[in-house]
C-alpha cells in the first residue's frame, strides 16, 4: 500500500468540501420553510448557522483550489464543530444525534484530507465535541426548544451524511492501511453493537414506560371519576338526609296553604317577586325568609358544609320559603333547574351542569333535591336547592396531580369541557373531534394521539357512582386525563441521552483499545513490509525485528527464515553459475587441447587427466567399446588406480554395471549414492568411491566408450556434472574419430608409398621371372612373412583385388 500523496489529499478535500457544500444546500431548503413557520429565534439562529456553514464550505474550496489543502479543511471542521455545539442549546433532544456523528464525520474528514499528524489531532478535537454535544443536551436549559420535527429531519439528515461518507469510506477502503482497516472496523463493530443496544434497549424500555405511563394514566383517570362519583352522591346523600328535617318539610308544607287557583298563585307568585326584587333588606318579607326556623336550619348545615355556597327552599308553587342569603328572585318555579327538581310534581334529583349562579356569584352545580311530606300521604311539598361550589372537587380532583404537573385533567360534559384548575369559571368547547371522543369513551385503556401539535397520552373514565346513584350516573360526564408523550416519556429521554454518552465513552475507549490494538497488529505487518521492500530492492541483509511470538511472529521469523534462503539460494546460484561457467571454459579448453592431439592414446590419457584435475574428482577414467567382443576396456585411468586397471586389463561387459548401461543404452548414468544403486559396480582399486557419473562417447551412429568420473561423496554429482562431463565427452567422440581416422589415412598412405615403390622395381625388370622374383621379395618383406609364392592362373579373381 503506498502513503496518499498530497495530490491525492487535495483531491479528498475537494471532494470532501463539495459533498459537504451539496448536503448544506440540500437542507437550507427545508429549513428556510420550518423557520417561516414557526418564526422561533431558535431557528432564526440555525439558519444564520447553517448559511455560515456554507459559507465556510466555499472558502474551504477555494483554499483547497490554491493548494492551502489543511487550512480550508481547518476552516471546514471549525464551522461544523461550531454549528453542532451550538445547536443543542437551542433544541432539546439534537445533541444526542449530534454527538455521534460529530465523531463520525470529523474522524472521516480528517484521515481523507489531513497529514497524519493533523488528522490525530483534528480526531481528539472532534471526539470532544462529540462528548461535549451529547452533554449539553442532558442540561435542561430554558434556550432549549422542543421540535420533533426538527429532531427527526436532523436524523434523516445524520443518516444521509453518513451514508454519504460511507460510500466514500467503502470507495477508498483498500487504499487504507492496515491499522486505520482495523480501526474503521472496531468502530463500526462498536458503534453498531452500542447503537443497537441502545436502539433495542431503548424500544424495550419506551414500550415498558409507555405501559406504565398509559397503565397510571388510566388508573388516575379512574380514581379521579370515582371520587367525583362519590363526592357528588355524597353531596346528594348529605342534601337527601336535609330535605327529611321536619322543620324545613313543616315550612314547605305551611307554606303550600294559598287560596285559588293556579293563575291566582301566579299572579301571587308575582306580587311577591315585585315586591322581593324592590324590597330593602329590613323588609318585613325579606326578613321572613331569612330569619325563620327553617332559614336557621339552613344556616346551621352551611356552617358543618361551607361548600354549599347558597340555601334555599321553595314550596311546590316555586316561592321562596327560606334562605341562608337573599335570593336574586323570589319566585323559582320559571327557573330550569326548578322545573327539573319538581317533575310534575313527581319530584326529582337535580344536578345541573358547571355554571356562574348569580346570586352567590359562586361557579358551581345547582342542586335541587324534592322534600317529601314524610308525616302525611308523602307527597312533594317543596325543593331544596343548593349551589354546590367547585372549590371542594377541583382540589379533590387535583391531589396526585401536583406530583406531575405535565398532567392536565378536564370534565367533559358533552362537547364541552371543563378544565379542572381553581380559577374555573367556565365551560368551553371541547378540542376533541367527535371522532375521538367516541375512541376515548369505547376504548379500554390509554390511547396516544396527536393534540395541540404533539403526541398526547390521553385516557378518559366516566363518572358513575359505586351504588349508583340515578342522578349522578345520568350526568354523562367524563373525566378526561392527558399528558404530553414527551413529558411523560422524558426519562426515557434522559435515559437514551445518558445511553447515548455511555455509548459515546464506550466507542472511545474500544476506539483507543482497537487503535493501540491496530498499532499492535500493523507494526509488525509494516516491519515486515519495510523488510519486503528492502529485500525486493536488493538488500538481503535486511532483517524483520519482531518481538511478538504470535502469527505475526512466526511470519516474520519465517520471512527472515525465507530472505536467509533466498540469500543463500541466489549465492548459491551465482556460485553455481560462476561454477557452470568455470566448467564449460574447462570443458572448452579440455576440448581446445585434445583436438591438437593425433595420437588416441595420448588424447585419452590427457583428457581423464585434465578433466580430474579441473574438477577434483576422486577419479576419473575412459572405457572403449571393442565390438568384437563386447566389452569396454579401460583406455587410461587417473592415479595409480588408473595404472592398476590398465596393468591387469580391467574390462566390463557391455549392459554390466553404470558403464556397461551407459554404452548399451547411449544414456547418461547418475548414481549419486551408488549405495542405493542395485546395478553398480564395486571396484576393488577404488574403494571409496560414494557416488559415480557414467557418461557414453558417442556419435550420431555409435558409441565408442564411456567417460566415468567418480567422487567420494554422497550427493557430490549432480545434473550440472553429467551436462557438463557429456561435452566433455562429446569432444573426446569428435577428437577420438579425428585420431582414428588419421591412423586409418596414415596406414593407407604407407601402404600405398609402399605398393607404388613395389609397383617401381616390378616396372624396372626385363623379364617376367624377374618381375615375379621382385615381387614375391618385396612383397614378403612388406608383409613381414617367411615365406611368399606367386601362383599364375588363367583365370581372373571373381572377388575382385585386395588392397
């Protein structure tokens, strides 16, 4: 792997700065629109952040354009830290996500474009923004605003950014080196293994949290309308037990004596009310409502029940029979609760809906309860009527709520509500659709649904009494419970941030632990790199130093192990070349000299003598094929061994033994452990001889002899030794016909000198007596014969003359 180059920097920044300036582009778009929206000063302050990161992203090119490469990159990741350690004090739940990219991509950016060095350095600062990040959400700061949508498009953005740098990070993958491979991958494996568990975890304890929040909620709900169930029937029963006080039953019915009638008690109903509505407060009428028996009665139960603000009771005509306090009007039959009390006379509970009653000013339910002559027939004889303040059940209503403010409780009465707070004065519409009230009233636990532009828990229980009491059960309300999800969920926040920063630390140190590991593992691969280097440029006295006794060891004992081999190996071979060369020039000069000798003899001595000395054999001798008898006869011998076979005619059969093999098949015979020969051989005059050469001298059409060298040593001979050894013996064929063909011309030479002198004197007689007298002399001579005769025919030889 070679070390990126300058140029290949420059061009990783000018990519790096262009996807960088694309990706920031490609999100002031949605931002701007979200800004205009919600026209927060948080988001105000991100745009001008976002906008000066683009900025900055220009100037990064250009300086990158000019060769200023570290400074534009300088530029780049210092506008980025700045963007990303802002952002989580303006938005809750942002540093979480930013923590871990900001490692991300900063470690990416740095080892793409930066010098090692820098890269080092830029990668500690990112790693502390990182962690600075992911704490500055955990603060709750009051600059902090909460946008889910802002959190899952910065997520969306997160995951595109670094898919982004993961194509490239894949691009450029093999170009990297070892330690950073592994590296890169420690982190992934880290970062994958946290952000699972995180993710899983995560899930797991939303879902248990969402139970517990929707399971409480519910239970809440449920114990809120029971206690308004109650609290309502108690009311009933405490005002049911005073409509049976027989002073107030003795008013009413004292009161129902009126002559005439039902005009006339109207007209009279209204007299009265004229005169209730201009009457000072010492009127005689007005003091008789408020100061009998029965107003005292009334009193006396107000004082145990302040609560109930306004007492009064009215006879079956709707008059004023007795107060606690001046009434508005004296005549109560026209009003609707009163109509509702009385029934027709059949007498009923009434429990009207929230509202502001005048006369107290007191915002409340106006109960009305029928009083019954119990003395007499049981008949209705008057109603009692109590405004019931909400002071009481809103602070019933709201014990266990102020352990949490994030939950907001509401009455529901219809498509009204009523929010449970003590200010209360009034109803107001319901925000839920009808849609959704249907769900809430049918569903059987917690639902989670959008409201007021975020998730909401929301869980509703209809108010109705344990020993159901008509008047309360018929009401029809609600008690409506809602919390935001992300209120109720914010431990779950906090435990995914402080997941997050646990994850964070925990990348950190398996990123320390895998870069001292990475260190561990490369610096032996890079020692044996450099080594390899070396050894291809020729230096094989070069070394791989490494401590270690692990794979990586052994690889460089074994390489060291090799490079010695190969040192070896290649003097070896020079030597061998040199050796080669060394033998080819005594070969040359073997067959140099032999091809200036005549005599066969001579020749032969001088080549088993030259070919010993060139090559120290332990001996050295020839063998010629004498084909009348098929055996090979040695010619000369090295050494006194040499004389000693010569002496007593040593010979071997043609086919026996390494020579005899050699000669019968014209093929080289090496035996280089004639131990392990079965066909060798002994020779009695050589008896150390460990390894033997059998080389034929041969022609294209036959073979004159065998060449046999031998060496006192296992293995001495080799392949090299029967190349070179078969020239030799090529020569010694080519030199050995030379010298038997010069005999052969220099026998037919003298024979011809000497028939031709024959010819001379046989030319030189006068008579045929005398030629054939100086013929069978000369002739006798020539062939060294005692005797010669000549025989004359008269026929000639059939066969021809002979020479």
């Amino acid at each position: 792997m070679e070390t990126p180059t300058r140029l290949d920097r420059l061009q990783s920044a000018m990519r790096v700065s262009q996807i960088v300036l694309v990706l920031v582009l490609l999100a002031l778009m949605p931002l701007f629109v979200l800004t205009w929206a919600t026209r927060v000063w948080q988001l105000y302050t991100l745009t001008a952040l976002v906008v000066g990161l683009a900025l900055a992203t220009a100037v990064t090119m250009y300086l990158v354009q000019h060769s200023h490469h570290t400074r534009g990159v300088a530029v780049l990741l210092g506008a980025i830290m700045v963007v990303i350690l802002t952002m989580p004090l303006l938005f809750e739940g942002i540093g979480v996500l930013m923590g871990p990219f900001t490692i991300f991509v900063v470690w990416q950016i740095a080892n793409a474009t930066l010098m090692p060095a820098r890269a080092g350095q830029a990668m500690v600062v990112g790693l502390l923004g990182g962690i600075v990040a992911v704490l500055l959400d955990l603060l709750d700061l009051n600059t902090q605003l909460f946008l889910p949508s802002l959190t899952a498009w910065f997520g969306v953005l997160s995951f595109v950014i670094i898919l982004a740098f993961g194509v490239l990070i894949l691009r450029n993958y093999r170009d990297y080196s070892v330690r950073t491979k592994l590296l890169s991958v420690a982190l992934f494996i880290i970062l994958l293994i946290v952000s699972t568990t995180t993710m899983i975890a995560g899930e797991a304890v939303k879902r248990t949290l969402t139970e517990e929040v929707g399971h409480d909620l519910q239970t809440l709900s449920h114990s809120r309308a029971f206690a308004v169930s109650e609290l309502l029937g108690q009311q009933v029963s405490v005002l049911q037990a005073l409509a049976l006080d027989q002073v107030l039953q003795m008013a009413a019915m004292e009161a129902m004596v009126m002559v005439g009638d039902e005009t006339a008690v109207l007209n009279t109903m209204a007299n009265l009310d004229a005169q209730w509505q201009t009457a000072a407060d010492d009127d005689p009428l007005v003091r008789d409502k408020l100061e009998n028996d029965a107003a005292t009665t009334l009193l006396r139960f107000q004082a145990q029940f302040p609560i109930h603000r306004e007492l009064f009771i009215t006879d079956r005509y709707g008059g004023l029979v007795a107060a606690t306090s001046r009434t508005t009007d004296y005549y109560q039959g026209d009003e609707v609760w009163w109509q509702a009390a009385f029934a027709n006379g059949a007498g009923r509970v009434y429990i009207s809906e929230p509202e502001l009653d005048q006369s107290s000013d007191t915002f409340g339910l106006l109960m009305a309860i029928p009083i019954y002559n119990n003395q007499g027939n049981g008949e209705m004889v008057g109603i009692l009527r109590t405004t019931y303040s909400f002071t009481e059940l809103v602070e019933l209503l709201n014990i266990g709520l102020q352990v949490d403010n994030s939950v907001e409780m509401v009455l529901l009465i219809g498509n009204q509500e009523l929010p449970l707070v003590q200010d209360t004065r009034a109803l107001q519409q319901t925000q839920l659709d009808m849609a959704l009230l249907t769900r809430l009233k049918e569903a059987d636990g917690t639902l989670v649904e959008p409201l007021d532009g975020e998730l909401q828990f929301l869980s509703a229980t209809r108010v109705k009494t344990l020993y159901h009491v008509a008047a309360v059960d018929q009401l029809d309300w609600w008690v409506l419970l809602q919390q935001p999800q992300a209120e109720a969920l914010w431990p779950l926040g906090v435990q995914q941030r402080l997941s997050t920063l646990l994850g964070v630390l925990l990348a950190v140190v398996g990123g320390l632990i895998a870069a001292y590991a990475g260190n561990v593992l490369s610096q032996p691969i890079a020692v044996l790199t450099e080594t390899a280097v070396r050894v291809r440029n020729g230096d094989f006295e070069a070394r791989a130093h490494v401590d270690s006794n692990d794979e990586t060891g052994i690889l460089a004992e074994t390489f060291n192990a090799m490079t010695v081999q190969l040192q070896a190996t290649l003097q070896n071979l020079d030597f061998r070349v040199r050796e080669r060369t060394r033998a080819l020039e005594v070969a040359a000069q073997i067959g140099r000299r032999i091809s200036t000798i005549l005599d066969e003899e001579e020749m032969i001595t001088a080549v088993v003598e030259q070919t010993q000395k060139a090559f120290n054999y332990y001996h050295v001798h020839i063998y010629l094929l004498d084909k009348s008898t098929n055996q090979l006869t040695i010619a000369s011998g090295t050494g006194q061994p040499g004389i000693s076979m010569r002496r007593y005619g040593h010979h071997i059969n043609l086919g026996e033994g390494l020579v005899g093999r050699a000669a019968a098949t014209n093929i080289t015979i090496l035996a280089p452990d004639v131990t392990r020969e079965p066909r060798w051989l002994p020779n009695k005059w050589l008896p150390e001889t460990r390894a033997e050469l059998a080389v034929p001298i041969a022609t294209e059409k036959e073979v004159l002899g065998v060449l046999d060298v031998q060496r006192t040593t296992i293995g001495s001979l080799t392949e090299a030794d029967a190349n070179v050894l078969q020239l030799v013996a090529n020569q010694v064929a080519i030199a050995l016909q030379n010298a038997r063909q010069y005999v052969l011309t220099q026998h037919r030479a003298e024979r011809q000198v000497l028939i031709n002198q024959i010819g001379q004197q046989i030319q030189n007689t006068n008579s045929i007596d005398e030629a054939l007298q100086v013929a069978v002399r000369e002739l006798g001579r020539a062939l060294a014969t005692d005797y010669t005769q000549v025989h004359l025919t008269d026929e000639l030889p059939t066969n021809g003359l002979l020479d």
